[in-house]
C-alpha cells in the first residue's frame, strides 16, 4: 500500500472522529485547538506524499483549509465532515486499485 494512500486512511478517520457533533468539538477545545495545528500538519504531509505518488490531493487539500478554519464551530463541523468523506473515499478507491494490480 502507498504511503499517501496510509495516510488518507488515517487522516480521514480522524477528520470523521472531530465530525462526531460535540465529541470532536470537546476534544479541540479542551486540547487548545492542538488537534487542528497537529491535523494541519498530517494533512501537508500527505499532500506531499499524494504529489509525489501522482495521488489525488483534493482531500488533503479540503483537509487543511478545515484544519485552518476548524475553530469556527458549524463551519469547523462541514468541513470535518467534507474532508473525511473525500479522504477515505479516495484512500478506498486507491486500495481497491491496488488491489486489481496484484
């Protein structure tokens, strides 16, 4: 499995836990938005790895604008939701490609 495809997995299950409505938004808040500066970061990271591996790279890039504008609370809460959904959309198509090729 390609790296960038590990990460959209990861990175998408974290973006869908911080989707689970107050759950998500708790756990930031009580972190000091730390979980948004640690996703900014994890989500650069695997668009590097999606640029090198010719990956797509909507989801990490919809991924860092809800990790930038995360703190604002139904706004933060969409864009959770539309990162998760494209990351593990993307990382299952791209498994399931790997998978026709072995």
């Amino acid at each position: 499995m390609k790296t960038s495809t590990t990460l959209k997995w990861v990175t998408g299950g974290l973006e869908a836990f911080f989707a689970i409505p107050f759950i998500g938004g708790i756990v930031i808040v009580s972190l000091s938005w730390a979980p948004l500066w640690i996703m900014l970061g994890l989500h650069i990271v695997t668009l590097i790895f999606s640029i090198r591996e010719l990956e797509a790279r909507t989801g990490s890039i919809v991924g860092i604008v809800a990790s930038v504008i995360g703190f604002v609370p139904f706004v933060g809460f969409i864009m959770h939701i539309a990162a998760s959904i494209i990351l593990l959309i993307d990382a299952a198509k791209t498994s399931a490609r790997e998978k026709e090729l072995t």
